[in-house]
C-alpha cells in the first residue's frame, strides 16, 4: 500500500496552509487567511476575485505585494477590478490555489 504524498511547499519557508491539501484539493481561505498572503515576509501574494483566490506572486506587474500602487496583495478584489482598465479575466493567466470562504 502506498502512502498519501505529503505536500511541499513551493516557497522555502511557506506555511503548507497555503497550498492544496494533501490530497488534491483546494484550500478554502477564509479573509484572514488571504490577508497573510500579501507578499510581505516572504510570503506569496494571493488575490481573491469572484470566489476563486489566484496566485500572483510572479507577476511583475504585483512587486511587493502591490498593484500599480492601487490595490495590496491578501484581500478579495472582486468589487475594486470593475474600476480597472482591463477585464476581470485577466487573472485567469494565474494559477487558482483555491477558493474564498464566504
């Protein structure tokens, strides 16, 4: 019998709570949770839209945990992105790492 593969962090140093489970599934973040994800202290930054919570912390585009000094990585920007000059489906270049509890 083989053993369930235990989940690495991707980031040295990253807490495992911010992957997938174990076993596949996707994280369910509640807005604390997200909050942490803000590029600060080495950690990822991590944006909410519309439910689904994407990794941006390889954009260019979000150096610091901060977009175009308009908006800070860890919170939810599903009422912000309707002001933006661009489509809220731009996120989707960007991996889903899981959902925002409601």
């Amino acid at each position: 019998m083989l053993s369930p593969k235990v989940a690495e962090p991707a980031i040295p140093g990253q807490a495992l709570s911010n992957v997938g489970t174990q076993f596949g599934g996707m994280k369910e973040f509640t807005k604390e949770e997200l909050a942490k994800n803000n590029g600060k202290n080495g950690m990822p930054i991590y944006v909410a839209h519309k439910g689904k919570v994407y990794d941006v912390t390889n954009s260019s585009l979000w150096e610091s945990g901060e977009h175009q000094g308009m908006h800070g990585g860890g919170g939810d920007l599903t009422k912000d992105i309707a002001d933006a000059p661009h489509e809220d489906d731009v996120l989707e270049r960007f991996p889903v790492v899981g959902t925002l509890k409601a």
